[in-house]
C-alpha cells in the first residue's frame, strides 16, 4: 500500500508533550491527544501491531468506525470522554473536536514541517498558507513574527483556525476563504511575492464553490504558481498524501520549475511507541 522508495530519504516527525503516536497497525492507529486515547482507521498501518487490538481498546476513549469511503461515526469507548478539548504544542494552543471525517482537527505528522517554519520564517517576511486547514502552520509562522495570509476553501475550518489564533494568543493573521490555486493565481495577476509558502492540499475534496479538485489534476499548476510567488531566498513546503502521485510525478514536477539543488524532497514518516514505522506521504520543500 506504502507509495515508498526504498532510496528517498526519510524525515520523522516528533511525538511531543501532547501528542503520541502509540501503536499502528491492522489498518489502524493508535494516538494520544493530552489526555485523550483514539483509534482511527489508516491505510498505510498495512503491518502488523505492536500491541493487541484488546489492549488498544482498554487503553482508548473514542474508536472511529467507517460508515463509508468518507465518513463514519465515533463510538465511545470510555463513559464520560470529551467530544472536543485543547492540546497545545509549545506555546500554541489547538483545539481539538471529533468530526464525521475522522480528523480531530491537527495533523501532527506535520510537526517536522512546524520545525522546519519556526527555522525559516522572520519577522516582517510575508507567508502564504494554502489549503490551510485549522491553521498550525499559519500559528506557527506568525508566532514567528511573520504577516500570515490564511487560505482554505471552507469556511468552518477558518472559524476554527481563527479560533486557534486567539487560543495561542496571536492577532493579525489575514483570512482568506478561497479556492487556493485560484487564489494563487490572482495574487500573481496582482503581482504579489511571498517569503514562504506552505501547501498541504487533500487528495481530493471541494473548492470553496462546490468545484472537485483532485490533486493529480493539479499538482504541476499549484508547483508553478508557487514559484511564481516565491521571492529570491523564499521557502517552499509541499506535502502529498495521494495515492495517485508517485514519487515520480513529484519530482518531475518540481523540476519544470526549480533547479535540483533547490529542492529537498523526502517522505514523511513517524515512529510508534511501539517501534512501527507509519508513512505519511512525500514532502517538498524547496529554497528559491
């Protein structure tokens, strides 16, 4: 199932404090948010567990449960467990809730990723966060001092990203609810130049007006414009989680627009409690 090669170098995002990545495997995983303990289907734990699934259930409070490819529900395993609570990551405040979709709110794998921003994104540089989800990236660059713009196509997930702004104590991150290439693409119309862009965008999903997006439709599009966006010196985070991009396609991609030694691409990976190992997809990054 894993899209790996064996040659591509790895990054590892890092458990922390309130956040543990315990056990995957059987097609799922096992994680503690702070206090709370789930299990949730994924595709990649195609490997055996660590621990026995009767051990992950008198550890859990919710197990998700599919209902279809896109939904399901959650059953409650330990009486009395919240259905939304906080986390933070270093000085930054989340706030996490049980959706139909699985997600709770945070994708932590993408802390190598928190890293990577907190090391290059300055004062006074200009950011652009697309297809932003509940806004950690965004968080993480303006805690930084950098002057955020925001972009996700669904409206609910900007409350939320805005409502982890004023948990985190920050201010004055422009929110923008829009497609993301199609934003893109106008701010280079306007001739816009950003210091950083960050890209984490679905497999597929809905634009902002219902539109479908599939990624592999677009990956050579969001790739351009980004670089068109990008000052001399900026930096550039891309991460693909679709099965349909192979490593390959990634590549040559990036390559249409950047040279080979401005680009950094890995896979992203985490480790278990258990000793497991999860693949979380491949990661661009690129320095102009």
């Amino acid at each position: 199932m894993q899209n790996v090669h064996s040659k591509t170098p790895r990054e590892y995002g890092q458990s922390w404090s309130d956040y543990e990545l315990l056990d995957a495997g059987n097609g799922k995983k096992l994680e503690r948010w702070g206090t709370i303990i789930t299990i949730r289907p994924e595709i990649q734990a195609d490997f055996k567990s660590g621990w026995s699934y009767a051990q992950w259930q008198d550890m859990a409070h919710w197990e998700f449960e599919e209902q279809s490819s896109t939904q399901g529900r959650w059953k409650n395993i330990k009486a009395q467990s919240p259905e939304q609570w906080l986390i933070s990551y270093q000085n930054l405040s989340f706030g996490l809730k049980l959706t139909q979709f699985k997600h709770l709110g945070l994708f932590p794998e993408q802390q190598a990723n928190w890293h990577f921003i907190k090391e290059h994104a300055r004062a006074g540089q200009k950011v652009l966060n697309l297809f932003a989800y509940t806004g950690a990236a965004s968080l993480v660059a303006r805690d930084s001092g950098a002057e955020v713009i925001h972009v996700d196509s669904v409206k609910q997930l900007i409350t939320w990203a805005n409502d982890n702004q004023e948990r985190s104590n920050l201010s004055d991150i422009k929110w923008v609810h829009e497609d993301a290439l199609k934003f893109a693409q106008r701010e280079l119309k306007r001739g816009k130049q950003y210091d950083g862009i960050i890209m984490d965008p679905p497999a597929w999903g809905l634009g902002a007006k219902g539109e479908k997006w599939k990624l592999e439709h677009h990956l050579s599009s969001l790739i351009e414009a980004a670089h068109a966006l990008m000052n001399p010196n900026a930096f550039l985070i891309l991460n693909t989680y679709s099965p349909k991009i192979e490593l390959a396609d990634l590549v040559a991609s990036a390559r249409q627009f950047f040279a080979a030694n401005q680009l950094e691409i890995k896979q992203l990976w985490m480790l278990t409690k258990t000793g497991k190992e999860l693949y979380y997809g491949n990661l661009l990054r690129a320095i102009k």
